[in-house]
C-alpha cells in the first residue's frame, strides 16, 4: 500500500488503511505501508515503511514525501509484494504506478476523496467552475492509469463512470471493527469534560474542514437552542476551519453551548464521546463514504444528517438508525429537537443503528471483498501473456 497520509494525521483515509490492514492480516494477507513521516510519533507495526518528508504549504497536518526517499523505500520492498494498492492520489499516485510498470505487476486504487467539491475551499479566490474540469480530467486519468479502482460507496462509482473512468470499479466501503464500538463510556466523557448526566448532548465529529459544512451546522443549533437552551453540541476534531468556526459560534452567541474539543484517541477518549451524545448530527456534501455514521451507530448513538452522495448511500436504505433531514436550517434542527425530546425514539434509533452496521458493515466482511478484488486481479497478471 502506498499513501501521501497515514496516522498520526488523523482522517478517514488514515483510518481506512488501518482497519484494512488488521482485518487483511487476519485473513492471511500480508500488507507492506508506505506513508509520510510525521514529527508525532506513532506506534506502526513491521511493516509500515516511514518515508522522510517536507511540510505542505498552507496545511500543517499533511506533508509530502521526499521523491527519491520514496522510490528507494519502494523499490528495497519490490521482492515482497504481488500487488500495489494505492491509497491517495498524490505522490503515492505517480510513484506507484511508475513502480508497477517497473515491475510488471498489477496496480488499484481507491478513490477515497471527492476532489472536485473540495479544492475551492482553499482557494477561494479561483471560481469552483475552474477547477471541475481539471478535477474531473485528473481523476479520469488516474483512475485510468490503474487496473482496478475501489470506490467507498455507488453514487461515487457513478461520479466516476460520468467522468469517464473505463477501469474495472469494485465497491467497497471501510467497515468497522464492532467489537471496539460497543466499549465507549458516555458517563465518563460527560466527568472529563464537566458536562451534567442531564444536559442534551449533540455531537459531530471530524476533521474541521470547510468541505465538511460545520458552518451549518452551527447556524442549525441556534435553532436548536431556542427549542431546548441548555443543549450542548460539541465538535471534535481539528483542521484549517477551526478558527472560522469559533468565530462563527462567538458571533451567533454560543459562546457557554458549543464545545471544540480536539482531536481524540481513536479507540479511547473517542469511543466514549461518541456514547456521551444524544443525538450525532453531519452535514458534509463531499463524503465519499461518510465512516463517522457508521461509528456513531455502531456506538449505539442516533444521527440526523443530511444524505449527499456517500452518505446517500448509506442513509437511504432501511432504517440504519438515523433520521435523513433536509439542508435547511429548520427542517433540520426540528430533527434534532424531535430526538434530544424523545428517549424512545433515541433507543429505537441507536438500537436499529447497531443493527444495520453489525449487518452490513463488519470490517471482516469488507476485508473479504478487498482480498477477492486483490486475487481477482493478481490472477490477470499471472494469467497475461508474457510480452514478445
């Protein structure tokens, strides 16, 4: 596997790799990772490849791999893999296809991030309209250059047919471990942070990006507060719009209501979080997947979100725990209103949310559709004609 990000930069496509490797190891697969070094230190295992790297330009959580150091660590691992799997579309994208040709073995990717909705929020001054095109062609190209694309949900996939994407797509979105969400303290999180047993707890956890539409979120709680005042919603996580969004909060006079913690341990502080809360709420229209929904009803939490795209994807089928509200301000805020209001309701919600991700989302059976695309495809290399 060769990613441009990895833990400790906390985000979806770090946690993806990780949950992918676990259960790929369980089922026999030996996975070799290649990512950037951080200056945090983390706990990899013997087969994560660290690769010396600079800091990015205008983002301090992401950096990019030194291009040489990459190639060398690459190519020192070439007599212990069959295949490539490439996570991001950066460096790793270039480099790993390079290397596959090199080598003559096979090459996949997944598409975990919807490029063409996310660019222009860190370059606002150049019109969205200028960089669909290019977004669309890059996105083309890549997915092109490889013998398999993995997409995390269908309406993706369909993104990607309307882009011109001829590579064989398989969907495969990133399942959960069970077991880790079900062990979450709620009473203990509620201790930490000083927060009363009774107070109404709404939550949305991720990175705090400008793509993941927080900004709505906060003008939907002062709907929210003037329904129930002594409510809570806090935001975990951090990222380049934190500081927007404190400003946004102070300026709607939520100073006492709205609560930014940070980021949090995956599998501890995180876990507990999650079962503090009455109600996750999510907005985002760029999820390609939207693995925070799945965590939150795995953890046996309610949600009230918007379905957009990955999120669609998941929110539109069955009752998967979560209650699908417009974007708008109301609608939505009387969505979270009708759940802090109603116990009944909110068991019934968490418990059909644990339901639906035990049965459709164990990472054990993504891993088992991952493997069967890796086979699949490796088979084709061997099976190929050798060249004149």
């Amino acid at each position: 596997m060769l990613s441009d990000v990895y833990f400790p930069r906390i985000n979806g496509v770090s946690t993806s790799i990780q949950t992918f490797r676990r259960e790929l190891a369980k089922l026999g697969c030996r996975t070799l990772l290649v990512a950037p070094r951080y200056p945090q230190a983390f706990d990899d295992d013997g087969d994560v490849t660290r690769v010396d790297a600079w800091t990015v330009p205008f983002d301090a959580e992401d950096r990019l791999m030194r291009p040489r150091r990459l190639k060398a660590s690459c190519r020192a691992l070439a007599r212990q893999f069959d295949l490539i799997h490439i996570q991001t579309p950066f460096l790793a994208h270039r480099t790993g296809v390079k290397l596959a040709r090199e080598l003559g073995v096979k090459v996949i990717e997944t598409y975990h991030t919807y490029f063409e909705e996310y660019f222009h929020h860190y370059m606002p001054f150049v019109p969205r309209r200028a960089f669909r095109p290019i977004a669309r062609a890059v996105s083309k190209a890549q997915c092109n250059a490889v013998d398999a694309v993995v997409s995390p949900s269908a309406p993706m996939a369909d993104v990607l047919r309307e882009y011109g994407v001829t590579a064989p797509l398989k969907i495969i979105g990133t399942g959960l471990e069970l077991d880790i969400f079900r062990s979450g303290d709620g009473s203990r999180f509620r201790s930490t942070h000083r927060i009363p047993p009774e107070r109404p707890l709404v939550l949305h956890v991720g990175r705090v990006a400008f793509e993941k539409n927080i900004e709505f979120l906060i003008d939907v709680f002062v709907e929210v507060r003037r329904q129930v005042p002594d409510a809570l919603f806090i935001v975990a996580g951090d990222g380049p719009a934190l500081g927007s969004l404190r400003r946004r909060a102070e300026k709607q006079g939520l100073d006492d209501s709205v609560m930014f913690i940070g980021y949090l341990e995956r599998e501890k502080s995180l876990l507990d979080c999650y079962k503090s809360a009455d109600v996750f709420t999510f907005a985002s229209r760029t999820e390609t997947q939207g693995l925070v929904l799945l965590e939150a009803m795995a953890s046996g939490t309610p949600v009230v979100s918007t379905a957009v795209l990955g999120t669609k994807d998941l929110l539109e089928h069955g009752e998967p725990g979560a209650i699908v509200a417009p974007e708008e301000r109301q609608p939505f805020a009387d969505a979270v209103v009708r759940v802090l209001r109603d116990q009944t309701l909110r068991k019934r919600l968490g418990e059909a949310g644990q339901r639906f991700v035990a049965t459709h989302w164990s990472s054990g059976a993504m891993a088992q559709k991952l493997l069967e695309l890796y086979c699949a495809v490796w088979k084709q290399a061997r099976s190929a004609p050798a060249s004149p």
